[in-house]
C-alpha cells in the first residue's frame, strides 16, 4: 500500500483496509505511522500522572466495572490531602502534566470540590503542572468554571461514534444519552480546552468500518488528544454476557496498534496516549503503542492502596505497584522503544490553538 506523506486525508474505504492489514502490508502501515511520528511529533513521550481520585459515579455503563449497579466494589473517593499529595509527587518528578479521573457525578458539592482542588494544586504548584480532568458529562457553566479555576485539559471518550452502538452499550435512559456526549465535547472544545477523546475498541457487534468512522469522527472533530484502548470484559457486568462475540484479546491489542497507526496518519501533531488497557494484554502494550504513533503514557499515580478498587476491566495492571515502581518500570521500557521521556514539560499537543 502506498503512502502519500502530505496526504491526511485516507478516504473511509482506504482505512478500513488498513484496519484489516495483516503481513507485509500490516508491517508497512506501522513503518509509516512511526516515520510520521518522528517527524511531526519526534521521539518523545509525555507523562500525565493519572490521579483516579474516586470510584464514585452515578453511571451505569453496561462495560464498566465501577459501574453504580455494581455492588461488590468497594467505594473510595480520597482525601483533598492525598489528592493533593499526588500532585505534588507528579509535580516533583517533573512530570508536567496530571490527570484527575473519576466516576462520574454531577452535584453543587462535587463542582465546588473540583473547583477548590484545581485551585490548591495551582496554587501550590504556581501553574506548573498541565492540569487534565476526566470527570464525565457536565453542564456547560460547570466546565467553564472549572477551565477559569486552572484546568486546560478535558477527556471525555465518545465510547464509539456510532450512536446505535452507543446504545447498546449504556442503559436506554436520559443520563446515558450519545447526543449529551457530543454537545459536552462540542462545549468543551467552545470553552477553550485542549478537548480529548476516545474509544473502546474490540467491542461486542462492533464493526471495523464502525472503528473507520470512529477515527475520521476524531479528525472531522479536529480532536487534539487521543486516548484510545481495547474493550476488556469485566465479569460484573451486564456486558460480560456477550463474552463469546469478541475477538481473541490478542487480536483487540493488535487492532488497537492499527488504530493508532493509521489516526498518527491522519492526524500527524496530536498527542495520542498509549493507553493501560493495552498493558493489561501485553505486558510491553504502552512500548509498542509508542513505536508505531502514541506520545502519552499515563503513569497511575494513585496511591497504591486504592487501586485494587478502580477496577474497570479483570485484569487491570500494576494495581499491587506504589508510584515509584511504577515509575521506575516505564523509564526503562520508553528507553527499550527507542523513546525519551520529555521531564518538566507540559507537553501541549502541537495541534491546539485557541
Ligand atoms: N467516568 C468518566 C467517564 O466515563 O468519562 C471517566 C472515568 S471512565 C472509567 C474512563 C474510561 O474507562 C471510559 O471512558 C471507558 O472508555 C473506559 N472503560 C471503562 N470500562 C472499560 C472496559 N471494560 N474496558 C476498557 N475500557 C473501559
Ligand atoms: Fe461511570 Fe465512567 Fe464507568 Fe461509565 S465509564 S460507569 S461514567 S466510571
């Protein structure tokens, strides 16, 4: 297959192909994402320490293990203080930028926590850390007030941008809504976040043309940062019945290096995340992500002690680690794929501009 290094533009026919290479052709795809990326983006990888402040949500997404109809997962939401600690570890280390991921809810007292949060770290920090949220669906007024308290960055998941896929995968009720998720992320982008998104991939009735649209849905939506992982069965959960319709886990990582391959193509300068889903498979998932597209990784600095309860998929790595390991491991293993790791940098995506 030929590759034409200004085009961006691999009509849906010409990805669908992609996603389905195999061989010499497979091989191709990954040598050019990984030139591209080399030249647009260099060999570089940016840290976001990945704070998953609470298993709280009052969402019931039919593929997640902290699910609210959940019963078996013990509860957590941590302290301000040990919040607050994560941060100044991330900060310390030179890490440049935090996530602060939650379940998801939507409450007076969970906007003003959020708020006051943003500002303490900011403060504490004086506006060095690249501050990221993950924190669900909100209204429009509550994202404002948390980007005018410090927060750049927003990562909302589309989940899949087919809204009949979409359905099948959430509860059919007003809080779980496909057209809610695209005006959060269209208010986002409004607002001035560097907006980022993503999909499950390797999903049950999920169709390789679905995942074709899901990456020109990034591109027509001219997303800045991509966080993108296989779908991995959690067996508390309703969805866990359809077990039998999906792809060995193998052939999910494997799609997912395609995916990032081909969206490293076709969007050459935005920051791509290689995700822990990929880890939970194999266990250099985030290094090969790396060599064929990704720039992010993620380090989960959550306290050790809670991370056994933010279990979304069976399986979830590094939950028995503290920071440091964590740390420690992935150091040697960007170093192994022929990446460095830019410390102290915010490491905005190239293509965001307000
Ligand atoms: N509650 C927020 C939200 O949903 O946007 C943020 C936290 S949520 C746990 C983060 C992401 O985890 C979701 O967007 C979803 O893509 C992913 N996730 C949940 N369950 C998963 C599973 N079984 N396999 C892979 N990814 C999963
Ligand atoms: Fe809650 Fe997010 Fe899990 Fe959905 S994916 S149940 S919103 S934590």
């Amino acid at each position: 297959m030929q590759f034409n290094s200004t085009y961006n533009d691999l009509d849906r026919r010409h990805i669908i192909k992609l996603l389905a290479s195999e061989g010499e052709e497979k091989k191709c795809l990954f040598k050019e994402a990984a030139r591209v990326k080399k030249e647009h983006v260099g060999d570089i990888v940016y840290f976001r320490g990945l704070i998953e402040f609470s298993n709280l949500c009052h969402k019931n997404c039919l593929y997640c293990g902290i699910r609210s109809g959940n019963r078996k997962v013990v509860r957590y939401d941590l302290t301000d203080e040990e919040i607050i600690d994560s941060a100044r570890y991330a900060f310390d280390n030179r890490y440049g930028s935090i996530v602060l991921q939650s379940g998801e809810l939507e409450s007076n007292a969970f906007t003003k926590r959020i708020d006051s949060l943003l500002k303490k770290i900011n403060s504490l920090t004086h506006g060095g850390l690249r501050i990221t949220l993950s924190c669900g669906e909100q209204e429009e007024d509550v994202y404002r007030q948390w980007f005018e308290s410090g927060a750049q960055r927003y990562l909302l998941r589309i989940e899949t941008s087919n809204p009949g896929l979409y359905s099948r995968l959430h509860p059919n009720d007003r809080k779980h809504s496909f057209n809610r998720r695209v005006d959060c992320l269209n208010n986002l982008k409004k607002i001035g976040y560097q907006a980022g998104t993503g999909v499950m991939i390797g999903l049950p009735f999920q169709t390789t043309a679905d995942l074709a649209d899901d990456l020109l849905f990034m591109q027509q939506n001219d997303i800045v940062m991509i966080g993108m992982g296989p779908y991995l069965e959690h067996t508390d959960t309703p969805l866990y019945k359809y077990r039998s319709l999906l792809l060995p886990r193998e052939k999910r990582f494997d799609l997912t290096l395609k995916m990032i391959a081909v969206l490293r193509i076709i969007m050459k300068d935005i920051n791509i995340a290689a995700t822990t889903a990929m880890q939970a498979i194999d266990k250099l998932g985030r290094e090969k992500a790396i060599m064929v597209g990704a720039n992010v990784i993620m380090p989960n600095i959550t306290p050790g002690s809670y991370r056994d309860d933010y279990l979304l998929y069976d399986g979830k790595p590094c939950i028995d680690e503290n920071p440091e390991d964590c740390k420690t491991c992935l150091e040697a293993r960007i170093a192994i794929a022929g990446n460095e790791i830019a410390y102290g940098e915010w490491g905005d995506s190239a293509h965001y501009s307000h």
